[in-house]
C-alpha cells in the first residue's frame, strides 16, 4: 500500500500511474484510522446525519436495488454473514460476524470490512473497515426511522442493553431527534459506568441521564425504547406491561435466528415497521410471529407509499436487524467523505497487465512482456 500524509492522522490516496494508457487499477483503502479521522474532521454529529442522508436516498430508490437476505454460517459462538447488495452502477458486500463472548479474547463483539466494487467492470473500488462504521450506520437507520414512526416531540429514550452500541445510538438520537433524557439499563453494571462516562459531555451540556436498576424501571415515562442486548438467546427483554401508550421502540438486538429480546405480546399491540422483510421474518423480533403477522418495510414510509405513526397512541416498533443497503451507503458516505479529505490509502490489490489475457507474465518479470509494461509505467518500478 502506498500512502502520502498529508495531515496528522490523514492519508492520502497515492494511485499508480498508468500515463493514461489504461486507468489505475489501484483500490481505495480506508483502515479504521482512516476512519476515525474522517468522524474526527467532519464531527461525529456530521456523519451520523450524513450517513442518515445517504441511507434515506438510497431507501428511497428502492426498486433499483438488487436484493436478498444475507447469507449466515451460524456456530456454537456466534455467526459469520455476507450481505450482498447492488444496483446498475456498484456492487457492495460486508463481511461480518456477532461473537457476543469476544470480550474474553479482547476482541469486538461485532467485526466488520466491506468492498465497493463497479458493476461494469467488476473493479473492487474501495475496501473499507466497517467494525466503527457499521456502529454509525445502525444508529443512523434507527434515528431515521424515529422520524417517521415516534411521537413528535419525543424527549425520553430509554436504553436497554449498554454495550458498544449504546453510546452511537445515544449521540444519533441526541443530535438527530433531539432526546434530551436518557434512562439506563444492563445486568452489567459496569457497561452502564462506562456508557455514562463516554457520554460525560452530554451531561455536561445538560443532557439528563439515569441509570435504573431494572428494565421496568427504565422504561418508565420514555418515548422512546431502544433495546440493544448481545446475548443470542431467544429473550423477552420487554414485556406488555412494561409499555404505554405512544411509545416507540427501536429493537436493534435480536438479529439472527433464535434470537429476541421483545415478548410476543408486544409485537401484537404495535404496529410493526421493517428493512427488508424476507430477511427479517427470519432473524427479527417476527420470527416469533406467523408467516402472515403483518409488516411494513420502512422505505415504504419514506416514500410516502404507506403511513409510518398513524395516532398519538399507537405504539410503534421498528424491527431493526441491519440491512445491506444501509451498508451499501455507509461505504457510499466513506467514500465520498475520503475524496474530500483526501483520505485513504492505494491498495494493490488487482494485478495491471499489459495483456489481460497474459495473467502468467507476472511470474516472469525477466520476459520481453513485463519489460515492455515497466516501461510503459503500467507497472510500479
């Protein structure tokens, strides 16, 4: 990889050079350096509303997309999916797993990369860690779908589950909707210390935040419910009489077969809102529901196609198990982003040929065929 800094922190994309006889072949490279100062030049704030934006577009052209549910490989300690996606011009997947016990091996619960990649030519265009921006993109597509399915108005937010997560969905519903209250829950007491700690800022600048000694406890008075639990486990985090009239609950953490975290009860007082409904009537809150449970995928309602909040009373809930599409405009958002930063790093990862169909010629480099690329500048000397 080839890299010029051009800022402390920054890397500047360094491409080959081709002296325009074929275009560079070079992948843009983001690592999670990269990442971290691109939030850092923008703002976090910045991004979650951008990466909003970009998502909501692409919702938006729903039908352009080429879509299906991801592909798991499930094992006693978790799961390893690809999710696919594509339109007419780019290609993108992302590769990512869910090991809720990670923490022993001081890993991640959550592990991610993603490649964008265009459709005319098959090029991999950008490879791009997606472990930070997946956190941005889950807490982006919750607070858009708030928008349209909570209450105007809403202030409250509790929050269920304490973990990597939490701060991102706490800073998204801050700056996106305007929640000025928090109420927190988790059996672990000490992921709750440190979600406190990492929103001190918040505090500082008013935000009322509490911690609660049970689920109940936390949803009381809340206009917004958002529960993110890790354990894979068919869980009834929220029950029926935990919740009131109005309420809008966001239920990011049951995202693959077997696991939940609302009781049924729940699912049949509200009005249910999905991504992708295929995907989700297996690994969603739904799989507890008959086939014909009835759902409404959200770009539905950003489109105007079909109403999101109907009542002030109606209890919503979106069903949030993560998506492709919010995937493919994170790496859409990332990229963009570089370009105007001038971020990122050349990354040799398809060989130039000065004749394509000549793939053993890079074995060797002491034939007339490698000379003639190096001195055409096809390859780097």
């Amino acid at each position: 990889m080839k890299s010029l800094h051009k800022a402390p922190g920054a890397h500047a994309l360094n491409t080959r050079t081709s002296r325009g006889i074929f275009p560079s072949l070079d992948t843009l490279f983001l690592s999670a350096s990269d990442i971290t100062h691109i939030v850092a030049c923008k703002g976090l704030a910045a991004c979650l509303a951008g990466m909003a934006d970009y998502i909501r577009e692409d919702f938006l052209r729903w039908s352009d997309f080429e879509k299906s549910a991801r592909t798991a490989s499930h094992s006693a300690n978790g799961v390893i999916e690809l999710m696919p996606v594509s339109d007419a011009d780019s290609y993108s997947f992302k590769y990512v797993n869910g090991h809720p016990t990670n923490y022993r091996f001081g890993l991640p619960t959550v592990m991610a990369f993603g490649v964008l990649a265009d459709v005319k030519t098959g090029q991999p265009q950008l490879v791009s860690e997606l472990t930070l921006t997946t956190a941005l993109r889950t807490a982006a597509t919750s607070a858009l779908a708030a928008r349209v399915l909570a209450r105007s108005g809403s202030r409250s937010m509790a929050l269920i589950g304490n973990g990597a997560q939490s701060e991102f969905q706490a800073l998204a519903f801050h700056h996106l909707l305007g929640i000025d209250s928090l109420r927190l829950f988790d059996v672990d007491a000490a992921a709750t210390t440190k979600l406190m700690r990492n929103l001190g800022d918040l505090q500082d600048g008013g935000m009322k935040i509490a911690a609660c000694r049970s689920v109940a406890e936390a949803l009381e008075g809340a206009d917004i419910v958002t529960t993110i639990t890790a354990d894979k486990t068919r869980a009834t985090i929220v029950t029926p009489e935990m919740i009131s009239p109005g309420m809008h609950i966001n239920a990011v953490g049951g995202d693959c077969p077997g696991k939940t975290e609302l009781h049924a009860g729940v699912l049949r007082a509200a009005s249910v809102f999905v991504e992708y409904e295929p995907q989700t009537r297996s690994e969603g809150e739904i799989q507890q529901m008959s086939v014909d449970f009835p759902v409404t995928e959200l770009w539905q309602v950003l489109r105007g196609v079909s109403a999101g909040r109907r009542e002030h009373d109606e209890i919503t809930v979106f069903d949030s198990v993560g998506f492709a599409l919010e995937d493919y405009a994170a790496l859409r958002f990332m990229r963009d982003a570089a370009k105007e930063l001038g971020v990122g790093q050349a990354l040799d990862l398809i060989p130039a040929l000065v004749d394509p169909k000549n793939l053993f010629a890079l074995l060797n480099p002491d034939k007339p065929a490698m000379a003639a690329a190096h001195e055409k500048g096809v390859l780097a000397a």
